[in-house]
C-alpha cells in the first residue's frame, strides 16, 4: 500500500474546565491512504470533531496537544501558523457541520471561493478567480452559476450553501479532504446529492476522505473503512463491511441497533433501539387504553385550512419593485387530533418551515384559517394570545441559535414557565424534572449552552418546549443534530410523552426513517402544496404520488450491500432550487 496521506499517532487533546480536566481526545491512532474514504462516527461529545480539528491546527490555544500527526511527511505540531495557513484550503481542506456560519453573511458567495483560490496563487487575477468560482459552482450542480456566484450566503438553501462549501473545499484541488457532519439538517434528496457530490469529488482529485457523522446510512453508502469513537477513544476499526455486519465490540453493535430504518416496519423486522422503544411505548399504551376513542372522535388540537403564504419578488436597489411572487404556502389543509402525531415531509424550499411560522405567529394568516384548540389565531385578544402560548411550543432545528448563551440552562427552561407566572418553587421542582426527562442532570442547570454538546443542547431545547405543559409540541427537525441513540432516546420520550400526556406533535423532519416510527398520520410536500397525505404505513408502504417514490428512494439504508446496490430516481433540481431560496430565509 502507497504511504498514508495523513498519519494520525496517539493523537491527545485535553481542555481545561472549571470541573477539571477534560479529555477530548484519547490515545487516537489512524491512517488514510489516497483515494480512501474513512468515516470516523460515534456519539456526540466521543471526539470526533476534535480530531478534525486537530488535524486541521484550528483549535484553540487553550488545548493541550500531544501525540503526532503527518500529513504527506510533514509534521503538524512543527509547523509556525503562516506554513499551517499554506496548507489550510490547498493540501487539505474542510467543509464544516453548518455552511451559513462557515461562509461570510457580508460577502458574495463567488467572491468567498475566488478569495481561496487567490490566497494559494497569488498571481491569479480577480477575474480569473471569478470565473474559477464560477465554474466550481457549477460543478457542484448550481443551476445558473454566474448568477448564484453575485449572490450572497443567505440567498442559498441550505442545499445549496453546503454545495457551495464544498467548491470552495475543492477548489485548489487538495489532497485531503474533511467533511464534518456534511449533511447534518439537510433533507434526504439534497442529502443524496451531496454525499454523491463528495464522492464525486474524491474520485476526480483522487483526494482522501475524512467523513465524521453519526448517521450510519450515509456511512454505509459512502465510507471504505469506519472508525468507531466512544468518550475520546477508539473503540474498533476496520472494513466497511466489517463493521456493518462483523462488529467486535458491544458499542458498535448497540450504535447500529439505534438507526431506525425506512426500508423495514417493526412488523417486517426492524430491530432498531428507537423502533423498539417506540413499540414499548405502543404496546404500553394499548394496555394502558383499551377502548380509546377513535382519532374521528378525539377533539382537534389544531386545524389549517387552505393556509396560503406569498412573497413578493422585487427587483432594484433603491427603488424596489415587485416582478414577481414566491408560494412558498399554496392551499393546504390537515389537521391535528390529540395525541396524535402528524408528519410534514418534502424537500427544502416546500413549505415546511413556513407552514409552521404562520402557525407559530398565532395571528390572521394571508389567507385561509388557522384553529388551536377551536380558536381561530386570528380572532385573538392579546391576552388570549399570550395564555395560548403556553399551550403551543416549539423546537428548533438549530439547538445553538435557539438558546440565550447569556444565559444557564436552567433560566432559559424557566422563561417561559416565568411569562406564563409559574411560582418560584413550581419553576424549581419542574427544571429539575425537566432535565432528568431529556437525559441531562439537575445539575446541568448551571452550565450554558456553550459547555454542552449539539445532542445536548437540543435536549435542552425539548425540555424548554415541554415547560408549560403544551397541548401542541411544534417540532423543526428536532433530531437532525442527534447521534443515534441520543435520537433514540428522545424519539421515546416524545412518544412516552404523547401517550401519557395525550400531548400532540405537528414533527417536520427531513429523516424519514425517524418520521416512519414516530408518527400516526404524514402529508409529503412539495413546492407549498400537499401531494400526499394519509395513514403513515400506508404511505410507506404503498406511496401514490410519484414525488413521494422518489422523495423514499433517496433515503439512505444503513446496509453496505444495499446501499451500493441501491438505484434511485433524481428529482427535479430546478424544481427544487426555485422553490428553496424564500423558504431558507424565512
């Protein structure tokens, strides 16, 4: 075999805490050789993160460092930080978790990627380097890329600015590559694409692959060899197939029994954590509740009915005028009954997001209505509005944007109870449940949003969310930043929390295989119009409409000989990508 790209020896980082110290990383050993694709998973907090981090010289200079990393012979830790900055973009490149706060608000997204091109050869003019953006651009599938390239990071989907991430990772053709939770809060198509563009990109530069991720599907149809990673250390690595269906150590078998999947019904032989836990809480409930009423007959949490939501397009810097108009909503109907949990799914830019904001905005909607609890939002006094607060929450898809990092943990949970005139001792007893019902500790309240991982800042959001005691939880992509079994966990909870509290959850979610164990009811959007909508298994199992065949064929199957085996039909990008500007934004 040819000598390794990248060396990893004993690779430590430790951090210093108010706790103590803490160890990121321990004893960690690997190699990648050229061409290779290696996919470092494990739970959040277990180091993957800052291994790239290390590998790349990006931490701070708070950690303490020990062991050795080479990279094509040379030695990290001996390089001055102007030899790091040669290599950073050139010989090695990174496409991060999150592209909107990778790429620069302030900037054009050509001009971001034309400025990594320009940095490594200087001698490039600005117009040679526009036109090389511009071309990157369209080599990662951006229709009309010389228009897309004047536009700035928040007139991309999400889709689209994790595109545009990585043409600026490839863009001086390096020859590592490091893709951190690349297709984290993307929807199965886009998803699709991009892993399938990744692919793409190491086989034209012949680069190697570094994929850290916790989810096992895109592992299965992407990854050579995988690197399982518990509290900092490395608990077994080998073959792609090795791992899947040869795993050596408990953890590894217990982290694929977690991945629930959209191929297979509990009933056809589904084993995941998160399907059997979900079965329990079923078949607790049927005991529970022998002659519970039929759906028909159970009072409506919430009712939409021909929701409409349009955006104007204007044109001109000082003088805006209108030239056209986005339905980003365009006449949908469902509703919600208690203890029931419904499904919005489809790609971005369909409406998702915005369906739930008119929603949440509790207020007169452009057109149609909109009933919580039998009472039209748009007939609401201030005062009724304010107490129907507590009745409806929300979790967001970003668990970092969504919580004051001003703030600990346990004041951000008693907001809402403090707005709504929970007494101090009740606010108390409930924080403590609180935490206790999303898998953290009581003393976790004094610790800030900072001082936790993704999968536990989003606990911390869920926790927030049941504060009031909600009728309707609104949930926006609530696992999208959760290892498996942390998803696992909390998909139970939710159902435990539906059954015994007949809470009612409206759960957008771009992860199908979650979405089929998870909810009674599912609608399939796409561009602001229900295409489907009906009895969850039902349209698992036999889908009608042509988008929903497509929407299930691209959901990855974490099998590695199903994966490879696996055809799937392309949706429509310019449908996709005209749709998904408005609805990103808003």
């Amino acid at each position: 075999m040819s000598e390794p790209i990248l060396s990893v020896r004993d690779l430590s980082v430790t951090f210093p805490s108010e706790a103590g110290t803490v160890h990121a990383v321990s004893n960690l050993s690997y190699e990648v050789h050229k061409g290779e694709a290696l996919a470092i998973v494990g739970e959040s907090g277990s180091g993957k993160s800052v291994s790239s981090l290390a590998v790349m010289g990006l931490l701070p200079g708070t950690a303490t460092i020990t062991g050795d990393i080479e990279l094509m012979g040379r030695k990290i830790f001996t390089l001055e930080d102007r030899q790091l900055s040669e290599l950073r973009g050139n010989t090695i490149s990174m496409v991060f978790q999150d592209p909107l706060s990778a790429l620069t608000p302030v900037y054009r997204v050509g001009d971001q990627i034309a400025e990594v091109v320009r940095i490594h050869h200087p001698k490039t003019t600005a117009s040679a380097a526009f036109d090389r953006a511009v071309e990157l651009l369209d080599a990662v599938g951006i229709p009309e890329p010389g228009r897309r390239a004047r536009q700035y990071p928040h007139e991309f989907s999400g889709g689209m600015r994790q595109r545009a991430m990585i043409a600026m990772a490839i863009a001086n053709e390096p020859e590592l590559i490091i893709a951190d939770e690349p297709t984290t809060a993307l929807d199965v198509t886009i998803q699709a694409q991009v892993m399938e563009l990744l692919k793409s990109a190491q086989e034209m530069l012949g680069a190697a692959t570094v994929l850290i991720t916790h989810d096992m599907g895109v592992v299965a149809g992407f990854a050579d060899r995988v690197l399982v990673m518990k509290d900092s250390r490395m608990i077994e690595t080998g073959g792609v197939d090795d791992i899947f269906y040869r795993p050596r150590e408990q953890y590894t078998r217990d982290l694929l029994s977690a991945v629930p999947r959209v191929d297979l019904a509990e009933s056809e032989g589904s084993q995941s954590v998160a399907g059997s836990a979900l079965r329990k809480v079923a078949e607790a409930a049927e005991q529970a509740a022998p002659d519970a009423a039929p759906r028909e007959e159970r009072p409506a949490v919430l009712e939409v009915e021909d929701l409409h939501r349009v955006y104007p397009i204007t044109k001109g810097a000082l003088v805006r005028r209108k030239v056209g108009e986005q339905r980003a909503v365009d006449g949908i109907s469902f509703d919600i009954r208690e203890g029931e949990c419904f499904a919005l799914v489809g790609e971005s830019g369909c409406g998702k997001t915005t369906t739930l904001m008119e929603i949440m905005q509790l207020r007169t909607p452009q057109q149609g209505v909109i009933r919580i609890g039998g009472k039209e939002t748009g007939a609401l006094t201030s005062r009724e509005r304010k107490t129907l607060r507590s009745d409806v929450a929300i979790v967001f898809q970003d668990p970092m944007a969504a919580l004051d990092p001003r703030l600990p943990i346990g004041d951000i949970i008693r907001e809402p109870m403090r707005v709504q005139g929970y007494s101090a001792e009740k606010m108390a007893e409930r924080v403590e449940w609180l935490l206790k019902m999303v898998g953290l500790q009581p003393e976790h309240a004094m610790r800030y949003p900072t001082e936790f991982s993704g999968g536990q800042r989003q606990r911390v959001g869920v926790a927030r969310a049941l504060a009031c005691e909600p009728k309707l939880i609104v949930l926006d992509e609530p696992t999208s930043a959760l290892d498996v079994t942390v998803q696992a966990g909390v998909l139970a909870m939710l159902a435990d929390l539906k059954t015994r509290l007949g809470v009612s959850f409206l759960f957008v979610s771009h992860d199908l295989s979650v979405v089929r164990h998870i909810s009674d009811r599912i609608a399939v959007m796409r561009k602001g119009k229900i295409v489907e909508m009906g009895l969850t298994e039902e349209v698992f199992s036999n889908p009608q409409h042509e988008y929903s065949k497509e929407l299930l064929s691209a959901v990855p199957i974490p099998d590695p000989a199903i994966a490879r085996s696996r055809r799937r039909q392309v949706i429509d990008r310019e449908a996709f990508e005209g749709s998904g500007d408005l609805d990103a934004a808003s």
